[in-house]
C-alpha cells in the first residue's frame, strides 16, 4: 500500500476548509484510505507538518495531491467529477518507432499538454507523481518508463529507436558533460537512485533511445531523461513520452499523468492528441486515450451483496462521490460511467466495493447471514491430515516450502 506525503496546509487550502487532525483522519476512513502519520520533515527550517496517507495500491489517481484533493471534493460533493478530453489538432506531433526496438522495449505511447503554469507545489508534485507510479504499476521501470519534457526546446516529431550503446552520446539530467550509455551504465552503479534500473537493459547490445527531428536526444528509457529538455517552473507545454513492454500498463500510466497534470494547464484536463507510428507494420496509434466506458449494475443485487436497502437514486448519487458519474435507467438497473482515472474499476465487484464505501462501512448493520448449512472436510484433505499426522509419530520432520515463489 503506497503512502503518499501531503503537506497539511497546500491539502486544506485545495479543499477550501481547515479541519482538525481528528476530522480530517474521520474523512480519509470515509473514503476509504487512512491516514497514517502526522509529521514534520526534521531537515525542513519551516516545519511544515505533513500528513502521510496510505492509499490503495490499485488508486493511481490518489497518488498526488491534485488527484487526492480532486477526488476529495467530489465526495464531498462541492464539485461534479471533471471531464477529461483529448483534442486532436490539425497536424498532431508523431513519434516513429523503429522495429529495433522489438527486442528491448517495443511501446510507446506519447501526450502533450499545453499552456500549464507550474509553481513549486506542483513542480514537486510531478516529480513526486512518476516516482509513485514507476515504483507501483511501472514495477520500478520494468514495464514502464516514464519521461516529461519541455516540448519547446525540442524539435518534433521523435524517433524511438534502439542503438549501439557507445554510438548514443549525450548529456543527461542535471549532468554538466555528455556521456556515452556504456559510461553512464558505470558512472551510475554509485548513483543511490538510479543504480536500480541498470540491470534492466545494462547488457542489452541495443538501447532503447528517443531523438527529435535534430538528433537531440530526449530520452534513454527506462534509465534518464536528456538534460536538454528537462522540465522546470518556467515550461509551458509539456510532452510527455512512456515506453514500455506492457502496453496496457502504460496506457494507464498515461492516463494518469495527464488527467493530473493537466489540473494545472489554461484549459483544464484537456490534452493534445499525438500519434505513433510503427514503421514496421505502419499502424498508426493516437494518444492519450482517456476512454470512457460504461457498466450497468442490478440494484436489488448490489443492495443484498453488501447488506443495504437503498434505492437506485440514492445509489447513483453515492456512486457519484466516487467520481462514477451514474443514471438510473429504471427502478433496479444503473448506468455507471468509469473515466479513465478510475482504471482501478474492473470488474462489477469494484463498483459495489464504492457503492459501501460511499453508503459507509460503519453504517452498515451486522446481521447473521440467512442460511444454514453442515459443513463436511473434503475427503482428500482428511487423508492429507491423517497422512500427515501418522508420519509426523513416525518421527518425519515436515517441512513446509515459499508455496507461491517459483523458485
């Protein structure tokens, strides 16, 4: 379960009310995360208290402040689940993949956001927000890798490719010389942050790189970004790039990133459309997504799964606050509508696991289930157990193996 540090005040002042520590710890129950510490950063001269809220691992949009305020507000209803859009302009920025990237890293997929105005609370937060998710759903690189640029000091379209190691020379993030990847692979081994992703394509004769229209190279994924196109609180548009080898992964990453960076452009939640072009099969692909979709959901049999008796419009307006916009269509059928935040909701399980948080677990009453039933062991684990305890008098030593490690 990730824990995700918000400072106190910069969470009050996006919720538009103070709360007590007490009040805020009741809230986060009734959302459904828990607040798990009250501390202030020791090395911090301002002594800004901080809170430390555990989220679920599968709610990457709770892993920032914008997504958590957001979703905050929507439960409690001072404001309706915002509308993300992708707005396709007349001549979208491409990026083209090369077939040598088959055999290391084959995926991108690509994003742009324009006229974002970034302070130092959001700057941080970025940073933050791709740290949290290249160690959750990323797997720490393994499947996604994450890069955000300063488009304006870039040339589009990209290349993405895969090259000798020594034949890629660059200078990367807050490095002040240019360094081959077959360097970097050593100058990094004492790097304490960057010494983990190495192995992932140390010895891999190609490496996944990212280049524009001028060479410039923007990214060597999963390992570091170009010093050249590095993001600060001056950049205006912001480009976006995740490779990957699981696609869907970075789908979701994607979806992520720009339905929380995109709190802080003019028109907010709304991206730019991009392509990406595999030049060995020319299929062309637009990103991001942000699809949306839709679920119906039987009333009578959610209301008796969970122990409630609640009508259809009640729990259209509870699903509502979990930031699942839902229409009735008739007295005992719901319409349930999942953005592409919510990429945790799956099954028709997930809808009825917010329709009790937004009911309220502590309102649900405790009754003894309606059934009877004998229970019997099954014959095979009866004789297991027989086996078992036979063998132990006989003086075997059982041993017991990592039953879900492969090795």
């Amino acid at each position: 379960m990730p824990s995700v540090p918000i400072k106190r005040d910069v969470l009050f002042d996006k919720l538009g009310q103070k709360m007590t520590d007490e009040e805020f710890d009741i809230l986060c129950f009734q959302f459904g995360i828990e607040l798990d510490e009250i501390f202030v950063d020791e090395n911090d001269p301002k002594s800004i208290v901080q809170y430390k809220i555990d989220i679920p691992a599968n709610r990457y949009d709770l892993l920032c402040i914008e997504g958590l305020s957001r979703a905050l507000l929507v439960f409690l209803q001072k404001i309706e689940a915002p509308v993300y859009t992708a707005i396709s302009p007349p001549t979208p920025i491409q990026t083209v993949v090369k077939s040598s990237t088959n055999g290391v890293r084959p995926y991108v997929v690509t994003a742009v956001l324009r006229n974002v105005t970034l302070d130092q609370v959001a700057y941080d937060s970025l940073i933050e927000l791709q740290e949290k998710l290249h160690h959750n759903i990323c797997r720490k690189r393994s499947l996604v890798a994450i890069g955000v640029h300063d488009l304006d000091t870039l040339t589009p379209p990209f290349v993405y490719s895969a090259e000798p190691q020594t034949e890629i020379c660059f200078k990367p993030l807050n490095q002040d010389k240019e360094f081959r990847v077959d360097e970097l692979m050593v100058f990094y081994q004492s790097s304490h942050h960057l010494k983990h992703y190495l192995h992932i394509t140390k010895d891999e004769p190609l490496h996944p790189v990212i280049r524009d229209l001028k060479g410039v190279v923007v990214s060597i994924p999963p390992i570091i970004n170009g010093d050249h196109s590095k993001v600060t609180m001056d950049t205006k548009n912001i480009f976006i790039e995740c490779t990957a080898t699981d696609l869907t992964k970075a789908n979701i990453v994607l979806d992520i990133l720009v339905t929380m960076i995109g709190e802080h452009a003019k028109v907010k939640f709304e991206a730019e459309a991009t392509t990406v072009l595999y030049e060995e099969t020319q299929e062309v692909k637009v990103y991001p997504s942000l699809a949306y979709r839709k679920e119906s959901i039987d009333v009578k049999s959610v209301n008796e799964l969970i122990g409630i008796d609640i009508t259809a419009e009640e729990m259209a307006k509870g699903l509502s606050r979990m930031t699942l916009n839902s229409k009735v269509q008739n007295e005992n059928t719901l319409e349930v509508e999942i953005p592409p935040t919510r990429h945790d909701v799956i099954h028709t399980c997930d809808i009825i696991e917010d329709v009790a948080i937004a009911y309220g677990y502590d309102n649900i009453e405790m009754n003894l289930p309606k059934t009877s039933c004998a229970a019997e062991q099954f014959p095979l684990n009866k004789l297991t157990d027989q086996l078992r305890e036979s063998l132990a008098q006989a003086g075997f030593t059982e041993g017991l193996t990592f039953s879900l490690v492969s090795k």
